[in-house]
C-alpha cells in the first residue's frame, strides 16, 4: 500500500467520524475507526489497543474485540536469509535449521524457529519491512487524525485523542528498538531466573541486531488458544491441571501480583501481557514473552497504591464512590489535586476541603446511577476505572483532565483484566493479588520518592483554570457544589 493511499483512507476516515459523532452514533464512530485500522494494521493495531483501554470505547457486547486487536495478523513476505545476511552478517553461521514460514505473526514483527550450531532451539523476532518504511509517515498521519477528531468529534476515548497519541508515539518508538528490546528482556531473565511461576526467555545478544531477536524456544500453550477453547465450552481450568499439572487461577494470580506489585517498588514490569505473549507451561509455570513495551513505575507511587487500595477494599468491603472519587483524583490528576489542598490553605478554609465536596457530589451522582444496567455491569466485573467514568464522572462533569502517569500500565492492567473477564476469574484471580499486594507492602513499605511541587501562583492559576471550565460546563453545579468561590484570599 502506497503512502498516498494510506493518507487518503485516513482522510475519509476522518469525514466518516465527524459525521456519525455529529449525528450521536458514538458506537458506529468507534466501529468505523476499528475497522479501518484493522486494515491499515501495522502501528494503527498499536494506537488501537491503547484507544480501546478507554472505557466506553467499546460497548459491552464488544468486549472480545479488545482481545482480537492481539490475534495473529496477515504475515508479510520477508526473505529471512537476506535479512540475516545483512544484519549479522558472518555470525549468521551460528544458525540453522530456519523455517521459512512464520510461526507467530504481530504488528511489528514476524517469528521463525530455528536452531543454534550448539542445538539450542531458538525463535527468530524480524521486524516486518513495512514497519520501517511507514513508521514516521504513520506516526505523523495518527497525530493529525486525533488533533482534528480532538476538535470537531470530541469524546471517542473518553480523553483527549492526542493524550493518547503521546503515549503511542513512546510505545511505537520504544517497541521498534530491538537492540533496548533485547537487553530489556535480558534483563527480566536474569530477574525472574529463580522465579517459582515466571519465566523469561533466554536472550542471545551478541546475535541481536536493529531488526533481529534472537532467543530461547519456550515449549508452551498460548493463551490465546486457551481463550478460543474457553469460547467454545471447553473447561480450560480442568485442561490445565490434566495437562500441564496447573492451576491456571493461582498462576495468573501470581503473575497479577507480579505486574502490580514491581511499579509500586520502584521497579519495571512487563508492558504488554496480551494473551499472544503470555505461555502456559508445565508445572504451574508462566512464561512472558516479548519484551518491547515496558511498564515503567508511577510518577506518584503513594498514590498508586493507595488506589490499588481501594480495589483491595472493593472486593472486602464494597465499592466506597467517596473514597474512590479522592483516590482515582488524586492518582489520575495529581496536579489539580495538590492545587485543590493548597487553595483551602491560602483561603483559609476550614470546612470541608474542596476535594471532599467534589467527593460527596460524586457520591450521590453515583447514588443515581448505580441501579443502571450498564452500572450494574461494571459493579458486577469490578470495572471501577469505567464507574468513574460513566457514574461518578459522566461526560466529565468535573473537568478533569486524566493524566496518563503510568499509561503504559493501564494499557498493561486493562488488556490482562480482559483476559480474566473473559475466562471468567476476574474477581477471584484480582481479590487474591491485591490482598497478597497490600500485605507485601505492609511488610517492605513503599521506597521513598521525590515528588515536583508548584508554586503557589502556578496551584492558584490550576485551580482557578479549573473553576472556569466547570463554570462554562455546568454553572449551578460549581454554585451549589462550591459556595465558597466567593471567599477572597487573603494577602500574605
């Protein structure tokens, strides 16, 4: 497919969309962007996972989309030997036995099995050519294409289109550097070596390249057979303990456990667990392959873990909107909830604090809703991210600007939480790696962090930024929710 080409179907993409946002058909809209970067394949798959994690994107029914957007793709012919040739160029001595055809097919990357002269087996990550040759062309096409729908179709995702453009130029820039890919991997293999359940392939860099990864061979089962076999009736926790002596609950558990718990101790953890990377092996063992997106800790870890908290307290206790509202803020908008603390110093305020006003509205907006069937739904499934969204925060009354600290993470939790949705352990598999989370904090702490601070003018101008965005939206809701906006503050 030409450059012009690709441009133009992302020009009438664009006039698809305005017109359906206009006319209120949201679910076409996104149906239409799906669709049409299905065809483009490539980064547009990439920016589509990263748009699909915004809840409201899909509709419930569509949920196993998420889980397709991860399924082989159509593979691209690749003369693997001429590309060897050119990128190791003598050291291609040390493999044989390549085959010719793809045994694992993604959007960035084809995967052959071979061996090394030494009888190890290995597997063979290429990066497909036109990845190369359309990458900054694709890029710059995705980052006009949500600056325009950002302005005359607003509300696909949730947030604002180019948030999530900066997120995927990182990830698409990061995922096509093998040299980093392969250290990384390296890395989470040293790591994870003496792990009871985890398993990280072996990585052989002295035969890596730009566009080469050469590693371990790891006898498994992927997870996306489990989920089609899952779909068809068949008993995959049963299949698990006959045939891989597993139980599948406690192993994804663990690897929950894993993905939550290292950003909380200040340390990486795997981007990408989408069911095509992750391996079910013998013996309760999961493997993690593919290492091209790494999940890197939270500006704000405290926050973190305190929202993780409150996921911990969902499952014990019941959902707690109050308590969440303040959490999700405070993660999610760090900026305008340390600003809101400072304004009711520098007015002097001592009733509630703003933040605790904003809560008990949510509160009762939540008190309203919860009896929806769409609520229900996301009670039922746990998907507080998503009651946020659409019972707490609808049409983002409180104009708050989501910030995507950790975005990498979300995208990593989001697409895992859909696996368990869709086996059907969800709540079981989550309830046991939050608390086993929380108990391990309680026993190591979080390591401490030094956190950026504003100004006292630069807190006033975010607060005050943020009271006219609210009075442009709804006025009667900042005058019955803030009676205090009159109080002047008073001179140092």
């Amino acid at each position: 497919m030409s450059k012009t080409w690709r441009i133009i179907i992302v020009a009438e993409l664009l006039i698809k969309v305005v017109a359906l946002m206009t006319l209120g058909k949201k679910h076409a809209a996104s149906n239409q962007i799906y669709s049409t970067f299905i065809y483009l394949g490539g980064v547009y798959v990439k920016f589509l996972q990263l748009l699909a994690i915004q809840p409201g994107f899909f509709e419930q029914a569509d949920m196993l989309k998420r889980l397709e957007l991860y399924d082989q793709v159509a593979a691209e012919s690749i003369d693997v030997n001429a590309v060897l040739h050119d990128q190791l160029g003598s050291k291609i001595h040390n493999i044989t036995n390549i085959e010719p055809t793809p045994f694992a097919t993604g959007s960035f990357a084809q995967v052959y099995r071979a061996q090394l002269r030494s009888g190890e087996d290995v597997v063979l990550k290429i990066l497909r050519p036109s990845v190369t040759k359309f990458l900054r062309l694709d890029q710059l096409t995705i980052k006009a294409l949500c600056i325009l729908l950002d302005i005359f179709a607003p509300g696909i995702g949730n947030i604002k289109l180019h948030n999530i453009y900066k997120e995927f130029k990182h990830v698409t820039t990061t995922e096509t550097d093998y040299i980093k890919e392969a250290q990384t991997t390296s890395y989470f293999h040293s790591v994870y070596s003496n792990h009871d359940s985890i398993v990280v392939p072996k990585v052989f860099i002295g035969l890596c390249s730009n566009l080469v990864i050469v590693q371990q061979y790891i006898e498994g089962e992927a997870l996306t057979k489990l989920l089609a076999m899952h779909s068809k009736g068949v008993n995959v926790f049963e299949r698990s303990k006959q045939r891989f002596n597993t139980d599948l609950v406690s192993t994804l558990s663990k690897l929950a456990f894993e993905l939550i718990h290292e950003p909380i101790q200040n340390r990486s953890t795997h981007g990408d667990p989408h069911p095509g990377n992750l391996l079910l092996m013998k013996n309760g063992q999961m493997a993690i392959i593919d290492f091209g997106i790494i999940g890197n800790p939270p500006v704000n870890r405290q926050a973190f873990f305190e929202l993780i908290h409150e996921y911990d307290n969902f499952y014990k206790t019941g959902f707690n909107p109050k308590q969440f509202f303040k959490k999700s803020l405070q993660f999610y908008s760090p900026d305008l909830f340390k600003s809101l603390g400072y304004y009711d110093l520098a007015i002097n305020y001592n009733g509630d604090s703003t933040i605790d006003k904003m809560a008990t509205h949510a509160e009762n907006v939540f008190n309203s809703k919860k009896d929806e069937p769409i609520v229900k739904s996301y009670l039922k499934n746990a998907e507080l991210r998503s009651i946020f969204i659409h019972a707490i925060n609808p049409n983002n009354q409180y104009q708050i600007d989501l910030q995507l600290d950790g975005g990498v993470l979300l995208k990593a939790s989001s697409t895992f939480m859909s696996i368990l949705s869709q086996l059907g352990c969800k709540n079981i598999v989550m309830s046991k790696a939050y608390s086993r989370v929380l108990d391990s904090v309680e026993d190591v702490g979080i390591p401490p962090q030094a956190m950026s601070q504003k100004s006292p003018e630069q807190s006033l101008e975010i607060v005050s930024s943020w009271f006219n965005a609210m009075a442009r939206k709804d006025p009667l809701l900042v005058g019955s929710m803030l009676n205090k906006l009159e109080v002047q503050i008073e001179p140092n």
